[in-house]
C-alpha cells in the first residue's frame, strides 16, 4: 500500500509489533475517520474490535482471515496480495449489516445504552443462581424463563452465539433478530425469530440472581435486579467491503466443514 502511495493508518498500541516506518499512528478514538476503508488482519474478534472504529467513522470494514473460522472476512490469508491490489483498484462493493441497540434501565431511573453487530446477551452475573426473567416481545408478555441468559442477535450473529445455544441460521440478506435462551427451564422455550422492528424486553426480577448484558462479547454492563433491558434494531449499522461475490451456502459448507459429497446440481449443470 505504501508503494501505491496509499497512507496507511495505524492503532498506536500495534505500530509498534508492526515495526514499519512511514505509518501514521494514532488513538483507538477517532481511528477510522477520514479513511476510505478498515483493513483487519485476524479473525471474527479482530473484525468486531474494529466494527467499533468503522462504524462510528460509518467507513466500510474489510477482513482478510487469520483466525479459525472467520464468517466476517471477506478473504482468507491466501488471499492477501490479491485483496490488497482490488482495494487499490476500488474494485470492492460494500453491504449494510444490521446492528442491535440496547439500552438497560434500572429502578433507580438509570439508562445505560450500548450496540452490538452480532449479538447482546443477558446472563448471570453468578454461577449459584438462576435468572429469573420475564420475556416481552413489543410490549406484550411472551413468558417467564429460570435461565442462564438469553441471547439477541443479528442475521450476522446468527452462526456465533445464538447458534451454540440452538438458535438458527440465518441468511444475511434477511432483516430479522433472533431471541435464544441459554439453559431455560420452562416449558417454552424455543429460539425465536421476531421482525426487525420489535423490540425485545426482558425484566430482570429480584427473586433470581443478578445479571451482566455482553455487546458482542467485548462490552459489559451490569443489570442489577428489577432492571429492564430492551433490543431493538440500530440506527447505524456495520458496513462489510467484499472484494469478491460470495454465496453464504458456500461460505456455510467452508466454515463448517459440511459434508457436500453426491450433489450433482440441477438437471440443465449436469449437460
């Protein structure tokens, strides 16, 4: 990038192990503003950690994939040199990804806000205890769950931590948030997929333990007793640079590991 004569700005606390000269260095505040894109090497936590830089800057985000399974990459290590000559050329197209806003209100009147790209989770604060919730779903009672938590999350967030809990997957392109108890003892208590615009409340009552609210599993709140945490759909979403089109049944296959051995495709491929 240098080379092409491209400026190339970087977090001060990584400047360093970089050991490149010629880099601008800056703060975690304000990074992404005035850039053209986010380039992450590293994996899914890479890319949220720096979700939190492109979306404040609303400057589209690019991941090249040096983790383990890496579903927010647009591109897989190998790729790299590749990667790197298409954003040189402009030859990226950028989609919108949907976030979640939440805000926690206490008794006390207080409100602590927060968002999230791939999921904002509720749990126990504790290991003794149970949460004892009561679930609404736009403004009416849904039901009353003893849990370890409940999970909101975004189609993105769909294959993170709602799918460990049992919660579908969900395609990209569809607008939707998925509601996913962790360990609910009730008689209902199936994974949900509600419209992108309800919003979920859950009260947390004093009877159970207390509980901590994870933005993407980077940013914690305490929820104390007889607090109130509402999901509704961001404002502001995430924007994703792909140098490449994709199709997420194949990205599904690769990630997964799926066995796709015997399809032979429709009659007209098969000629």
């Amino acid at each position: 990038m240098q080379d092409a004569g491209v400026s190339v700005r970087v977090l001060a606390d990584e400047a360093e192990d970089i050991g490149l000269t010629g880099i601008e260095v800056c703060d975690f505040a304000g990074a992404a503003t005035g850039v053209e894109v986010v380039l992450v090497l590293g994996g899914d936590g890479s890319i949220l950690r720096s979700a939190e830089l492109a979306r404040e800057a609303s400057v589209p985000l690019l991941g090249v994939n040096l983790g383990r399974v890496g579903f927010l990459a647009a591109a897989e290590s190998e790729d790299l040199d590749q990667t790197v000559e298409l954003l040189l050329e402009r030859a990226y197209v950028v989609e919108e990804r949907m976030t979640l806003e939440v805000r926690v209100h206490s008794e006390d009147g207080e409100v602590q806000t927060g968002w999230a790209l791939n999921e904002a989770s509720v749990e126990k604060a504790a290991r003794e205890r149970m949460l004892e919730l009561v679930v609404e779903i736009d403004g009416r009672p849904l039901s009353r769950w003893g849990c370890d938590g409940v999970v909101a999350a975004t189609p993105t967030g769909s294959t993170a931590y709602a799918f460990s809990g049992g919660g579908p997957v969900v395609w990209p392109s569809v607008e939707a948030m998925m509601v996913v108890p962790i360990s609910a003892h009730a008689l209902f208590a199936r994974p949900l997929v509600v419209a992108p615009t309800s919003v979920l409340a859950l009260e947390v009552l004093p009877s159970g333990a207390e509980a901590v609210l994870a933005c993407d599993g980077r940013r914690t709140l305490p929820v104390p007793r007889g607090a109130r945490v509402e999901v509704r759909r961001g404002e502001q979403p995430v924007l994703l640079a792909r140098t490449q089109e994709t199709v997420f049944t194949d990205t599904l296959v690769e990630k997964f590991g799926l066995p796709v051995q015997g399809w032979r495709g429709k009659a007209e491929q098969r000629g």
